[in-house]
C-alpha cells in the first residue's frame, strides 16, 4: 500500500490548509471550500445491523455545527423514515431525510412498505432505493449463491417495480434511487419513470461497483432528466473502485448540472473521516482538479436541493 505522505502546507487569509496526498488524489484535512448549504445526499449512520462510526443524531449535530444544510439518511435493511423525524425534533436547525431502500429485509420490491414510509408523519421519508445489495446485479457481481431481488425479466421491468415508480409518480416529493442494479436495468428505470411522471430521480453512484456505468450511460440518464450521483467512498481503501480522474473526466463529459455529490461514508474500515470532513475532502480534490467552485457548489448544495424537492 502507497504511504501517505504530508506533501503541501498552504497558508491563506482564512488559515492554514494541510493536504495529504495518496497517489493522485489529493486530500485536504482542512479544505478551503465551504459547508454551508451542503447536502450529503448518501449517509451511513447508526443505529444499524453493521458497525457504523457514528450515530445519526450525533452526525446530524456535527454536520450542523459545520454548517451543513442537510444529510440522507440510508439503511440497507430497514426504512430511515421514523429515525429522520426522531432527528429532526432532537437537533432542529439542520434537514434530515430518510428512505427506504428496497432488499429482502422489507419484502422486496414492496409496493405496500413504500406507501407507508411515504404516508409516515412528517413527510421526511423521501427516498425510494431500489434494492442495493440484494439486487441480482449486487448478488451477481458478489459471485454470491443466495436469494435476490429480481428487477427486470426478459428485457422488461417487473410489474412490482412498475408499481412502485406510479406510487413516486404520484407523490412528487419522493426521490426515486437506482440503487445497486445494472446499467442496463437503471436506464430501463431512468426511461419508465420519466415517462410516468416521476419528478427526482438519481442514479445511485453510477460509477462505483456493482453498478459501473460507462460515460455514454451516464450521459443517457442525464438526458431522461436523472441526476447522477458520485461518491467520495468510493475512492478511498487500498483497492477503491474510482479514482478522482476518472470522476472529473465523468462529471465534464456529463455536465454539473446533472450531477450530485454524496460521501456513501460511514464504514468502520481504517482511515475513513467523518462525512463532514469527509465531503470537504472530496469537494476539495475536485477542485484541485480543475472544477470550478461554482460546478462543486451546484452538485453538492444546489443540486441535491432540487432533488429533494426543496428551494436552492
């Protein structure tokens, strides 16, 4: 594994800035850009059947306290709804939203346990996942032998997940998510959706496995009106599935204005930040790289806004 090394100090009107370079991806422990009005649009927390680094309300207190406008909350196995109410009367001043991500653990492809995360008080069930690691790509890229949740047949989506796209169509708050199911099968959803009325839809981290779309994917869902996502997690660990190279050729190629940033953090491996610190990393090495402050500020505070169906 490549050493990290301490390879710039730079000093500004603000402060001092230390960056910590790992091959080419360039890391600030204090980044230069700002928090305020950011939304991280893919959040791991506990309470959860995993290990998490931090608790939902103790996060939420962070990330306001840096700032932050607003995180999602996400939970493979079970839906977020009635966690992001309980926060939201525990730490008011800051925006939280939960979903319901769509595995075995809640039936499914459940139309029924989509109608009540949306009909749960409050109204900050906002995001619909289709199925993430229990999908037939995720079980499939795993080279897993278990039980999955079927998306599409013979080229077709399954009537299940047409149900639950009218039910999104129908309450137009809601955010319908890609999940972790192939390319093919999410530009299926991409088309179905837009042609039922469904106002937010987002890719879920498009370039990050299992999904891996290609550039010219990416392009097409953004053309159907679909937001794509890209993930800070994604390029950390010892083997990451991204680079920041790659995401910077994708974002250009693909336009900001289509785009939205998430840091999918949360994870107990080794050397992980907290996402705070964690989104200020990635809008920092995007900047390093080239993006305007103005294109990271569309895709991490402006962006995800519309897409939650709130004012920029």
């Amino acid at each position: 594994m490549r050493s990290t090394l301490l390879c710039l100090l730079l000093k500004q009107l603000k402060g001092a800035c230390f960056y910590l370079s790992l091959g080419s991806l360039v890391l600030p422990a204090y980044g230069q850009s700002s928090l305020n009005g950011v939304i991280d649009f893919h959040v791991h927390s506990g309470p959860d059947s995993v290990a998490r680094t931090i608790d939902a309300d103790d996060l939420a207190r962070l990330a306001k306290e840096r700032g932050m406008r607003g995180l999602v909350l996400k939970n493979h196995w079970e839906s977020t709804a009635t966690l992001a109410y309980i926060i939201r009367k525990e730490v008011p001043g800051i925006e939280i939203f939960g979903g319901i991500d769509l595995n075995l653990s809640v039936g499914g492809i459940n139309p029924e346990a989509v109608k009540h995360m949306i009909m749960l008080k409050g109204g900050w069930g906002r995001v619909v996942w289709l199925s993430t690691y229990d999908s037939e790509n995720a079980v499939r890229d795993a080279k897993e032998n278990r039980p999955f949740v079927t998306i599409s047949k013979d080229g077709h989506l399954v009537p299940e997940v047409l149900q639950v796209i009218d039910l999104v169509a129908q309450h137009h708050e809601i955010v319908l998510e890609t999940g972790h199911i192939s390319p093919e099968e999410g530009l299926m959803v991409v088309r179905e959706a837009r042609q039922r009325g469904v106002q937010h839809i987002v890719v879920t981290h498009a370039m990050r496995a299992p999904v891996r779309m290609t550039i010219p994917q990416m392009q097409e869902a953004a053309r159907e009106g679909a937001y794509i996502e890209f993930v800070y997690g994604a390029l950390l660990g010892t083997k990451p599935d991204n680079n920041i190279d790659e995401y910077v050729k994708a974002i250009r190629e693909v336009g900001p204005k289509s785009c939205i940033l998430g840091t999918d953090l949360g994870g107990v491996a080794a050397g992980r930040p907290l996402h705070p610190d964690g989104m200020l990393m990635f809008m920092e090495a995007l900047r390093m790289k080239g993006l305007s402050q103005a294109d990271i500020d569309l895709m991490s505070k402006t962006n995800p806004a519309l897409a939650l169906g709130l004012q920029p």
